[in-house]
C-alpha cells in the first residue's frame, strides 16, 4: 500500500477535527485504520437499506445531471456502472489504474491534511466507505461514499484532473512548510469541489460537492444570487469560503487544461505574498471582474 512515511499524531488529528466536523466528534470507525487512515471496505457490511439507499441517492442524482454537470462527468459516470449499488473501491480501482494510473483507497472519514496529501501525491484518491442515514438524504456534515465516489470518482478518469490532482497533493506537501495551507486549500475548495466549467452550450458543473448535492447544482447555475466569476489562481487563493450554505463566489474554468497550467508555477512567492494582503470575503467581486451571469 505505498509508503508509510508519514507519522500524523492522532491527537493531534483529533482536535483539529473538532473545527471540520460536526462538534468534533468523528463518524467513522478509525480504530482499524492504517498509518495512512487506510482500511478495508467490507462490502458484506452494506445493509439492504443502505444500498436502497445508494440507488435513491444516485437516481436523484443523475437525474439532475443533463445539461448541467460536463460532459465528461456524464460519460464517465456512466462508464462506472455504479447505479444499483454502493461500488466495490477494487474493481473501480482496476478500470481506473488502466485509465490514469490512479487507484482508490478506503477510508474511515477525513484524514489529516498530510495523510491527505500525501494519497494524493501517489494517485491514491481517499474514499470515504460508510453511507450517510435516511434523514441525511439532501445534507451531510462530513464526506460519505455517496459524495465522494458519485462526486469525485468520474473525473479521475479524465488524464488532465489525474495530474492536476496529484500536482496539488505534492503542492500540499509543500505548502504545510511554507504555511500556505489555508491559501492552497481555497484551491481545492473552489475547483475539485465547487468548480464550474465553460461549454459550448453555456455553463457546466465540475465540482464534485455540486455534483453530489441535490439543490446547489440547479442553484450554482441558475440562481441570481452567487458571482460567477472567471477563474485566476491567486484571486481564489485569497478567497474565503462558506462551508456551511450554498457557495457566494463560483470561480468558472475554461478547460481543465487552464487549470493545470494556472496551478503549474512554484507557489513559494505567492504564498509570501498572499500572507501580505488580507483575504477577500466569499461575496467580492473586484473593480474590471465580470459576473459571467446565470444561465
Ligand atoms: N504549483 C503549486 C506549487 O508549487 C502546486 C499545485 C499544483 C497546487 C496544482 C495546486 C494545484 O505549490
Ligand atoms: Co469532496
């Protein structure tokens, strides 16, 4: 399972956990957890309620998708076959190394930002095994398999995400030296989650927290309410965000490639910079920006 390099204190996990989840206390079951928060996914452990539950999760889903997620999140979740149960991350994971090289890995929940960075790095995405509850349907406070195997899965089969993803873990690694952390994670924030992409036909969803949510992907696009604004790395870096309602501020992409090449530089300067200025609200909107509008 890769290297185990790195040594994250799980006390000292814990209570930087209390700020990310609910009351501090931790859904999954981390007592069986790895080095690298890596566990097994016991597919025997899905109940016939939970996979019931899935198929209404991904049907609500999926239907939403047509003309509002991209393409490539569309042909790509179809290539999954995921729509009548909880996925088995192995098999998955075959068709995905053959495609970028990438592999899942089970997880309890979140991990330490490192441990994060550090699966990442090695194209391991971290996947999340327990299913939320009944009355969670439309909201959950952390990650669950729902959101992150329906939301961030598909995109990891498209060449350009698969490197951008690995870039930013390696960026990760670095950024915890330099104190950039709260900077580069707007990055992810505000791309991999809450990210819209240009098409043909108008705007599209990329975001794997839109894409696993069933009111904020018809909201991201068509409510007056939000900015949508062209994407530029450091402007994202020095914004805040709101993890606890719909986005203020969705930042729009031209193609993954803009992405790759606006990430590709050293940060190193721009951290030093950024720790200069003060950060911009989740709601501005600068002088010469242009609200791209809702479609
Ligand atoms: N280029 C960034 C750095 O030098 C790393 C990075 C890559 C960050 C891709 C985000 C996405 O720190
Ligand atoms: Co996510």
């Amino acid at each position: 399972m890769g290297s185990f390099d790195s040594a994250v204190s799980h006390d000292e996990f814990f209570k930087t956990l209390a700020e990310k989840s609910d009351g501090g206390k931790l859904r999954g079951d981390y007592s069986r957890a790895d080095a690298q928060y890596v566990v097994q996914q016991d597919m025997a452990q899905y109940t016939p309620e939970q996979q019931a539950l899935w198929r209404r999760l991904y049907e609500r889903q999926a239907r939403l998708l047509p003309g509002r997620a991209c393409d490539l999140f569309i042909e790509s979740l179809a290539a999954l076959d995921a729509s009548s149960e909880i996925p088995n991350f192995d098999r998955t994971s075959d068709a995905l190394e053959k495609a970028t090289g990438w592999r899942l890995v089970a997880v309890p929940g979140l991990v330490p930002d490192q441990t994060f960075f550090e699966h990442l790095a090695a194209r391991r995405f971290p996947v999340t095994v327990w299913l939320r509850e009944p009355h969670e349907f439309d909201y959950i406070v952390e990650p669950d398999v729902f959101h992150d195997f329906f939301g961030h899965v598909p995109l990891l089969f498209n060449p350009i995400v698969a490197d951008y993803l690995q870039q930013y873990g390696q960026g990760g690694l670095k950024a915890l030296k330099l104190g950039g952390l709260k900077n580069l994670a707007r990055l992810y924030w505000y791309t991999i989650e809450f990210g819209l992409i240009e098409s043909p036909q108008g705007l599209r969803v990329y975001g794997a927290g839109i894409l696993s949510s069933g009111g904020e992907i018809e909201y991201s696009l068509s409510s007056k309410d939000p900015r949508r604004i062209g994407f530029n790395a450091e402007r994202v870096m020095r914004t805040q965000y709101k993890i606890d309602s719909y986005q203020e501020t969705y930042f729009v992409i031209r193609d993954f490639q803009q992405l790759f090449d606006e990430t590709a530089p050293d940060f190193t300067p721009v951290y030093e910079r950024l720790s200069q200025l003060d950060d911009y609200p989740a709601n501005t909107l600068l002088t010469g920006e242009v609200d791209l509008g809702s479609s």
